[in-house]
C-alpha cells in the first residue's frame, strides 16, 4: 500500500467536547451565519449584499486566522 | 462495426484534456501557495516555511513537467481531430497560444530552473523573483488559454469571409463576453485546488502523528487559503451563471434540469434527474421546493427557463451537462462546508485535534479536482452542438481521418497517459510517505546571480582538473 493508513485507533485521544446548551446554541447560530453567508454570496440578497458579505467574510476570516491554536494535536 | 470518427474524436480530446486540466490546476494552485510560502520565510525566517517549501517543490515540479508534455499533444489533436476548426478558427485562436507560449512558457522556463535548483546557488530574494515569476508565468499560461476558450464560448471581434474567420478587432478576440469572468474562476478553481490538496496532506500527517509541526502549518495555511477562495469563487461563480446565461441559453437550462418552457412558481431546485431527451422530459427527479426560484432568479418566485426554448438540434445533452454542473455545484457546497467549520474550529481553538475533521480533510484533498473537470464538463458539453458558438458545428470541425485511425490513437493516448498518471501518482505518495526532510534555518546561499554562475563555473573547472586548487 503505497499510502499508509492514518491511526484509526486513535478514536480515543480525540476531543470529546462535552456537549453543552450554550455549545448547541453557538452551533445552530453558527450553522445559521455560514447559510446566510452562502446565500449572500451566491447573490442571492442582490449583487451589493453580495460584495458586502464577500468583504465581510474574507474580514472575519482573517481575524480568526489570527487566533494562535495550541500545538497539540491530539487532546 | 462502423467507427464514428466524430464520437472518437470528441472521446479522444475529452479524455486528454480531462487528463490534462489536471496538471495546470495544481500548478497554478501550488505556484501561488510556493510563492506565498516562500514569502513568509524571507519575512519571519521561521525554518518550517522553507521545510514546507521544499517539500510542495517536489510535487509542483513533477506536475508542471506532466502539465507540459499532456498539454502539447492538445495542439497536436487540433490537427489530428479537428483539423476543420484549426483551419477555419486558426486566424482567431492560433495567435492566443502562440501568445501564451511566447508570454508564459519563455517566463516559465527562463524562472523554473532558478526556482528548482536554484536554491543552494542563488541568494534568496533572487530565488523568491524567480518563485513570482513562475507563479505569474502559470497564471499568462492559463489567462491565454482562458481567452481562447472563452472566445469558443462566446466569438467576438470576428467577420466570416469565404467560410473562415478573419478578425476585426483583436481586443475584442481577446477580451470577449466571457473571459474575464470565466478567468477568475479558472484561477480561483486552481487556487482552491491547490489549498485542499495541501491541507489534505497535511491533515494526513496530523492523523498519522508524524510530521506534526509541518502538518499543522500546511493545515492552517492550506485552510485558510481555501477559505477566502471558496468565498471569492462562489462570488464569481454566480456571476459566470448569469453571464452565461445570458450567452448561453441552452447550456444553463441543461445544467438545471428543467425542460418545460417555464419551470413552475416558485422552481423547485433539481438535485437528480434522469433526463429523457427524445421525449424532453425527466424520468426521474429530485428536488427541494423553492430552492431554485432563490438560488437561480434571486427571488422567491421566480421561474427558471427550460431546454425546450432552445430548437431541438442546437440542445446540449441535458444528462452531461447536468451532472457535470451538479457535481462542481455540490463539491463547492461541501467546500464551504469545510472551510466554515475550519473558522468555528479555529474559534473554538480545536483546528488539530478534530480528528473527523482532519479525516474529512484527507477525503478532500483530490476535491478541487474533481470540481474542476466537472466544470470543464459542463463549459464544453453545454457548449454542443458547436464547438465555435453561433459559428461552427462540432460535426463540421472533424478531421477527414477514418474511424479506426482515430481509435487506435485514442488506444494509443490511453496507454501513454495511463503509464503518466501512474508515474505521477506512486512518485508523488512516495514523496508524500516520505515526508518532508529538515530544511536548515537559514539561505543555502547569499549572492546574485552572477555569483551563482561563477560557482557554477569553478564547480565545472574543478571538475574538469581534479587535484588542481585544492
């Protein structure tokens, strides 16, 4: 097998978040936002609204590229 | 059994270009990312860039040479399939690839030699120009290319004299209806491609736990390049719609799947059809109500038009063009899945330690090009029947050229091309498997070029005379 096949096992060392009311709710309003954006971009709210969320996105984006991540990989 | 030279011909070119397309789009995609890379080294020092950098060379240079050698032979089959286009259409498309090697391939060539082995010989700003220009000469390359194909789709600037085109306005030629929309979808496809690949890659190793620090780094990069991308190309994307929608009737309205004059109010949005083209209906259909209204017209009740506007012998195949359509449209829609949850990942600061996500990142990473032949399928099967729209019918573009010498090149063609991607594809999951070597944490060298000949010079000399010096 020329490509190796990634540590399955490992299903373990995962991150298992505990799931939360407040950690539901962010992902149904981040869920939400993503499906606007998508919409909005396809133009979908007019070409202006589409340029907007365009340069909003792209800013958004790179304020949380920003966000410095923890070198672990696996928690 | 009586070979059609028309289907063969079309089969031969569709097979190799598809075959090609491949290779310019990691190109172009990994030419950016290089030179991106190789930029933050020069700013930060940080040795793990130049590691990245080193790693992606490797590949880059494999598929350039493949992108090359696949792409000359599409000059070639101009002649051996359609030799009545290149005749009648050479005056208009002939000067856009000689342009592109004039332009591109002379940048390319002149930067690529610096690029790939240039780095232990040249100082490093010389080495990241020559990263720029390589990157820019696939850009030309592919801006060239785009015209050309954009003026099939959309001929402007032309008069037809004696049954072959002769051009008026060589502006026009070159920036006709199309290109400069079709351009940056084509550069922000390769772009995307380029992202999830390398994010894939990296993704791979962090599931495997080697390479980490390389992995992480490619991941972010990777991701974050993809997600401005993806924003920018659904952007572009709907702008090409209605551009072509407005050129191009009949290739949309086989790329929705609808067929009746006017779709109902509000148009469902066809996920599925099995189309039946002789009793222009659908057998089968899938769909989520309103969904095309909104997404097609930008209103809630908007109707979309259907195939049957467009007289019986000027249709597309509904069925290629609709599911090449549909598998770009989905692989984009997955795309922005992904990179909306790398930005709730990134958030929530768990961008490498997802391990789902990381492994739906390893599935992604042939994506973009996947998305990429799916919308190469759609622009050339929506185009039919002409290969120069409103001018030239593909059926009249076929090279007199019997059926069975046209099979036994595509035979031909086949078993090059297989012996290629096969080359390809175990060097490339070997350098892959290999992983990236320790790059030193700072230029190999410091100098211009002159320096860089000069030792190459004294390497010759001493070469030459042994013992002698030393």
């Amino acid at each position: 097998m020329l490509f190796g096949r990634p540590d399955l096992l490992g299903e373990a060392q995962m991150s298992a978040a505990s799931f939360s009311v407040r950690h539901a709710i962010g992902v149904v309003l981040a869920t939400l936002l993503g499906l606007v954006f998508f919409n909005a971009l396809l133009g979908v709210f007019g070409l202006p609204a589409a340029i907007t969320s365009l340069v909003l996105f792209i800013f958004l984006a790179f304020l949380i590229f920003l966000r410095p991540q923890p070198d672990r990989t696996q928690s | 059994m009586k070979l059609d030279p028309e289907v063969l011909a079309r089969v031969q070119f569709a097979f190799t270009v598809t075959f090609h397309i491949i290779f310019p789009t990691m190109s172009i995609g990994l030419a950016a990312f290089l030179m991106v890379i190789e930029g933050l080294w020069l700013k930060t020092k940080d040795p793990v860039y130049l590691e990245i950098y080193r790693f992606w060379m490797g590949i880059f240079a494999m598929g350039f040479g493949v992108g090359v050698v696949t792409g000359i032979v599409l000059s070639f089959e101009f002649g051996l399939g359609f030799a009545k286009f290149a005749q009648i259409a050479g005056p208009a498309i002939g000067p856009s690839i000689g342009l592109e090697v004039l332009t591109a391939f002379f940048l390319e060539a002149g930067f690529l030699g610096i690029m790939l082995f240039g780095l232990k010989r040249v100082g490093p700003k010389l080495h990241f120009f020559a990263t720029c220009m390589v990157a820019l000469g696939t850009q030309i390359s592919a801006s060239w290319i785009l015209s050309a194909n954009s003026w099939m789709q959309t001929p402007d600037g032309i008069a037809i004299e004696n049954g072959r085109v002769v051009v008026t306005n060589w502006v026009r030629v070159i920036h006709n209806p199309s290109w400069l929309v079709r351009l940056p979808h084509m550069l922000l496809a390769a772009f995307i491609t380029g992202s999830f690949f390398v994010a894939g890659v990296g993704a791979w190793y962090l599931l495997c736990g080697k390479h980490e620090i390389f992995g992480r780094r490619t991941v972010s990069l990777g991701l974050g390049f993809a997600t401005v991308a993806v924003a920018c190309q659904l952007f572009v994307g709907d702008l090409l719609y209605g551009r072509m929608l407005h050129y191009q009737p009949s290739k949309m309205q086989a790329a929705e799947g609808f067929w009746e004059e006017n779709s109902a109010s509000p148009a469902p949005y066809n996920w599925i059809v099995i189309p039946d083209q002789t009793n222009q209906r659908n057998r089968f259909t899938l769909a989520t109500p309103v969904l095309g209204s909104l997404w097609l017209t930008h209103s809630l009740r908007g109707q979309v038009a259907g195939l049957k506007n467009t007289p019986r012998d000027l249709q597309p195949t509904m069925g290629m063009v609709f599911y090449g359509f549909h598998t770009m449209f989905i692989v984009a829609i997955l795309m922005f899945f992904i990179v909306a949850v790398s930005l709730w990942l990134r958030v929530q600061k768990r961008l490498f330690s997802t391990r789902w996500f990381l492994r739906a990142l390893v599935i992604m990473t042939p994506a973009g090009f996947i998305a990429t032949i799916a919308g190469w399928y759609t622009a050339e099967t929506g185009r039919q029947p002409w290969v120069i729209w409103g001018i030239l019918r593909t059926a009249d573009a076929i090279s007199p050229v019997p059926g069975g010498a046209m099979l036994s090149t595509l035979i031909a063609f086949v078993v090059i091309y297989a012996l290629f991607i096969t080359a390809f594809l175990i060097f490339a999951f070997r350098m892959i498997r290999r992983g990236p070597e320790d790059a030193p944490n700072h230029a190999e060298a410091s100098g211009s070029l002159v320096n860089a000949l000069r030792t190459q010079v004294m390497d010759h000399a001493a070469a030459a005379h042994p013992g002698e010096g030393r």
